[in-house]
C-alpha cells in the first residue's frame, strides 16, 4: 500500500469518527436542551397501568330481527386503582355510600353479612354459597365455623378499616370486599365498579361532589336487557357476571372475573360470537401518582348479532296455547301441569317454535332473587326445557315409522289385512294386547285412521325390532337431531337398551314397541324432526336454532344456515311410493280418522294421534304437518298426564293458525 493511500485511509476513518460524535452532539441537544423539559417529563414517570375497555356483547333477536336480548347503554361508578388516594379510600367509600342512601339507590354489595336491629353482625340466610366463598382460603381464610363476627374481625384487619359506628364499618366492608373478590387489591384489576346503571340524577350529583376525585369516575355501560322475557327463556338463556368456576373454563381465552359470559341456552353456547373484543388503554403516571398520559392502544369491537329461526309471534302462540290447554286437561286429569310443543319448517328443518311450559320470566329469574328461589324449588321445574331434553313415550304417534319400515322391507303391504277382534294374542303364547275397538279386517290405510293396535302388533312382529329401530333413526328417532342446545338423545326400545339396563330382551315385546310403548321415549323435537322427515320426501336435514350470524350492526353476514341450502343428516333412501303410501293415510286420519278435527281446517292436514300409558293419567301426543300437497310445517305436541287427545290437537291447531295467519 503506497503513502498516499495509507493517508486516504486515515482521512475517511477521523472523517467517520466525527460525525458519530456529531450525531451524539445533535441528539444530546436535542434532549437536554430544545426538549430537555419533556424528556424529564417523560423520566419521571414510573408507573404505566393497562386498562381494558369493555366491548358491547352481540345481540339476539329472533327471525325477523325482533329482539330477544339488546344492549341499553346505561351508566356505572368506577374505581380506578391507579388514580386513588388509598389513604382517603374509607373515607371515600363511606361518602359515596351515604350519598346512594339519600338518592334512595343501590351499590354493589358484594358481603353476605348485615347488621341486625340488634345491632348484631349477621350471616345473610339466603346467602350460604357466598358465605361459604367468604370463609374459604382464597378469602379470609377461617374455618367453616367461624361466625360473623370472626368474619368481620378479619376483614377488618385484611382491609384497613378503622370505624367504631357498626353500621358505618359494614358499609365499608361491603365494597371493601368486593374490591378484594374482584382482584382489585392485588392488581388482578386496574379498575372497580362501585354501582351500576345509575340515574341521570345521581350522574350529576357524582359529578358535582367528586370532581376533585380522581379515582372516581362515570362510565358509559351496557346493561343486557332481556326482551319478552317469558316467551322463549329456555332457548335464549342468560348471561351474567364470571364465576370462579366458569373462570377456570374461560381464562384460557382472556377472560377476567369482571366479564360478562353466558351461563344457559344461547346466551352460553353462541357465547364465542356474542362476546366482543375488549379493547385497551395505556395510562401512564408520573411518580406523585398524576396521570400523564392516556393511549387507546387497541379499540373494543362489539360481539355478533345472532337471528334465531324461531318467530317470536308463533312462540306467543305456542306459549298461550300450552297454557290454556294444559290447564283445560287439569278437569279430566289433576296430574296434567305439563307439555311441550315444537314446529319445524319441513324445507329446512328450522325451528319456528318450540315452547316448554310451565315457563318463567328469564328477567325475574336473573334480577329477583325471591323469584329465583320460587322458581327453583317449583315441582312441575319450570326450568326443565321439555321441548328438547324431556323424554315421553310416544304413543300411536310412532305407528307411522313401523308402516314405513314394514312397507319398504315388504314385512307387509299395504293391502295385507289382520283381523282385530279387539286382543292381539301373539302367536304360541298368552301375550297379549289390548286394542281400543274391535275394527274387523283392516288394512294399512284403515289401521292407521283408526289408530288400531292389533294390527301394528302384528305389523311389528313380522318387521322385527331391528329393521324397525333402523327405520327410526333414519328418520332421527333415538339419535340427537342437531340443534345447538342441549338435546336427549332419547331410548328405542330393543336389545341394546335392555342390556344397558340388565333386562333380556324378548321378541314378543317387539310387538308393543310397535304401538309407542314398551321402552321407546324420545322428545318433542324428535317427533317433530321425523314427522319433518316424514312430509319432504324422506330427506333428514339438521334441525337448527340459529338462522344466521352477523356483525354488530346487521349488515354482514358472517355465517348463515341458508334456507335453500340445509345440512342433510341422513337421506332415509324410502321411497317415494312407501312415503305417499304413509302419508296419504295420515291424511285420512285428519278427515276421517283420530285427527277429524282438521277435516275442515283451511289448510289441508295430516297427522297421527296418540295416547301413552304411564304412572298416572296418560301422555297424549300428536304430529302433524301441512298443508298436505306442499307441506311447509311440521309440529309434535306432548302433553303429560293429558288423558285425551283434545288437549294436543288444540295446541297444534293454534300453532297452524299462528303459522298461516300471514299466508291468507
């Protein structure tokens, strides 16, 4: 390397090493001088808290858009741990509390203790599941045994309160330990919520006396209101604050103890969808504990409207019409209290209605703790969806499935004739079964319009009970259908069930599983799922509740069961002839048979009766669909210990009309 390069080479280097020392120059100028104040600003802070932003949980409303449960903005009291001067806290609490008593308006209490008018701490009776929290070692750690006044000995201690005025001590403690339960204390949550959906009035008066507190505040909220709260309870369900159980389920996918989550029916299964995205706030403070700065680092999406399928003016329908009939029974059958009713859409098997009664007032239920213990205790369990998860025995309403199965493996046809002397005596044995007339020689069609018991007897024999029990869960009996609630999977009778339960199974019992009896139970939505199946060719689509999914505000659709596209569970493989075989003797049972009722309704019918033996009065239940040439709906109806078929062809005939009263 010559003299003159080795030179250049030193230059370039003390050239670069200048201007690294330049740019320090400029940067610590820039930092101590033109933006020296900000830059201490920003060392001085020391404490940076995350706080989440709660997102609107989606809504539900039924097929036409008419709401089920909706949001209704409201307005809460708030905490903030970040900003509260812990050495004026009691203080604090205790002023806020005694400005709710002079609005005459509640706080969250979240203590199972109470000052009797003895001036005595007690236990709150009602309350043992949260007294038992409040004892256990995620608590104040005290025996089981441990009374009241232990109790608030150790919150006491736990919690800093220093006040001899016992009523003013249990004020404190109130909230105390709910800012302790909801992790406020050991920094679980930035934030805690004092009250919730206040008055306007008292927005203002908090405004106005605690505009110097910073560690209170007013947030805007949304407060689940439950619309038409007794027309579909058991299908929509309820949602309602985390508990520790359901956190140890939830806490894998960001729940807290603060949130809201579903706890029955679609509120809880759709729960994925309704919840929304939280969204969250960065708030930084300088070391005297001022808020400095305040970043939205993420924003709250809001969860997704579910439409259900079912039509909030036939649910009324079916809802009144359970009502009024049950009761009615009540003059011929005391034990009657009960029923159900389902109605599907033989298109797509969408489920129009589906009522369980008695019923209860899912708001009632949720908010009046008097009226939840009613409920609860109630004998005839209103809480019990017995559309979906009961399980009756079906009756003659099952006589339908053997004809289909007996037709299409050629058991017999439809012409074949048994003679009904009023007893089936199978053969070589003294089994017998009693039939509710003496028919003569009857064929298919007529056996089926008069419901007659000998000849399905002898229908039964000769397809046998496991080519019977292959036609029904074709046609989805003994099998769930689908639906996104809970469902029964119900019982057919035969060998398998009996050895489930220890029994032997005998051939000559195949004979009363024919007519409805022996083991066989399924629920109202599986009757209504193969009468469905029944009236549209034999194609078994997937019974459903939920119509579609959309965003928030109901203009995308992000999932949709669409009706001309429904899921097929199983197609059947019946044909055509053996299925207008059946139905055209279920049509002659609505003109001239069990069903005759419907012989001048405007729409055409068909449909099957049935009467089911059982401790007490017997079930009575029906199926139908219509109109008979293009069929639209399907319905099963059960009423418990109803005796007489009136009751069940009432209810389905107000659904009919409920149905068709827009299609006149």
């Amino acid at each position: 390397m010559t003299k003159k390069q080795k030179l250049a080479r030193y230059i370039t280097l003390l050239s670069f090493v200048f201007l690294v020392f330049l740019l320090y120059i400029c940067r610590l100028v820039d930092w101590q001088i033109v933006n020296g104040q900000k830059y201490l600003e920003l060392a001085n802070r020391s404490n940076i808290f995350i706080s989440k932003t709660d997102a609107l949980r989606g809504e539900i409303l039924d097929v036409n858009g008419v709401p089920f449960a909706e949001n209704e903005t409201g307005y809460n009291v708030v905490f903030d741990r970040y900003a509260m001067n812990e050495e004026n806290e009691n203080a604090l609490i205790l002023s806020l509390i005694q400005l709710f008593k002079q609005k005459n308006a509640a706080w969250i209490d979240a203590l199972p203790i109470y000052v009797s008018q003895a001036g005595r701490f007690e236990f709150a009776s009602d309350q043992s599941e949260k007294i038992e929290e409040l004892k256990g070692k995620t608590r104040l750690n005290l025996n089981s045994y441990a009374t009241a006044d232990d109790c608030m000995d150790r919150i006491i201690q736990k919690l800093h309160i220093d006040e001899s005025d016992k009523y003013k001590l249990h004020d404190i403690a109130s909230v105390k330990y709910g800012m302790l339960s909801k992790g406020y204390y050991q920094a679980i949550n930035t934030s805690y919520v004092f009250a919730e959906n206040i008055s306007q009035e008292l927005v203002s008066a908090i405004c106005e006396n605690y505009q110097e507190e910073k560690g209170i505040r007013i947030s805007l909220s949304s407060t689940r209101k439950i619309a038409n709260p007794d027309v579909a309870p058991h299908i929509v369900g309820f949602s309602g604050k985390m508990s520790e159980e359901q956190l140890e389920k939830f806490k894998d996918k960001g729940y807290t103890i603060e949130d809201i989550v579903g706890k029955s029916g679609i509120e809880l299964v759709m729960e994925d969808y309704l919840r929304g995205k939280s969204g969250e706030k960065k708030i930084e403070l300088s070391r005297e504990g001022e808020v400095v700065n305040v970043l939205q680092t993420k924003n709250a999406e809001p969860g997704k409207s579910i439409f259900l399928t079912i039509d909030q003016r036939i649910q009324k329908a079916a809802n009144e019409s359970l009502k009024k009939y049950v009761r009615s029974a009540q003059s011929i059958a005391h034990d009657c209290k009960s029923g159900a009713v389902v109605a599907l859409d033989v298109r797509d098997f969408s489920i129009l209605a589906a009522a369980s009664y008695p019923g209860y007032d899912l708001e009632r239920y949720v908010n009046d703790r008097a009226y939840y213990n009613e409920v609860s205790k109630d004998r005839a369990i209103p809480l019990y969806n017995r559309a979906f998860n009961g399980s009756f025995a079906p009756g003659s309403v099952f006589k339908p499935i053997v004809a289909i199965g007996a037709l299409e493996e050629n058991a017999m046809t439809e012409t074949d004739k048994v003679s009904c002397n009023g007893l089936f005596v199978y053969p070589g044995s003294n089994f017998t079964t009693k039939c509710l007339g003496h028919h003569g020689h009857v064929d298919f069609k007529y056996g089926l319009t008069k419901s007659c018991n000998v000849y399905f007897c002898e229908m039964g024999r000769r397809l046998g009970i496991k080519n019977m029990n292959l036609y029904c869960r074709k046609f989805g009996l003994g099998q769930k259908t689908g639906i996104e609630l809970t469902e029964t999977a119900g019982v057919l009778a035969g060998p398998e069930h009996s050895k489930s339960i220890g029994m032997i199974w005998s051939d000559k019992v195949t004979t009363k599983a024919a007519i409805g009896q022996s083991d066989n139970l399924f629920s109202p939505v599986q009757l209504a799922t193969y009468v469905a199946t029944i009236a549209n060719g034999g194609n078994r689509y997937r019974t459903h509740l939920i119509r579609k999914i959309t965003d928030y505000k109901r203009n995308e659709v992000i999932l949709e069961n669409d009706p001309e596209k429904p899921e097929l569970m199983e197609g059947t493989g019946v044909s055509e002839q053996t299925l207008d075989t059946v139905k055209s003797a279920m049509r002659q049972v609505a003109l001239a048979g069990t069903a005759r009722d419907f012989s001048n309704y405007p729409f055409t019918v068909a449909a099957k009766t049935g009467t089911a033996q059982n401790n007490g009065s017997d079930h009575v239940t029906f199926i139908c669909f219509a109109p008979y040439e293009k069929p639209e709906i399907a319905i099963a109806v059960v009423i418990e210990h109803g005796a007489k078929g009136f009751a069940s062809k009432g209810v389905a005939r107000d659904v009919l009309d409920a149905y068709f009263a827009t299609k006149n």
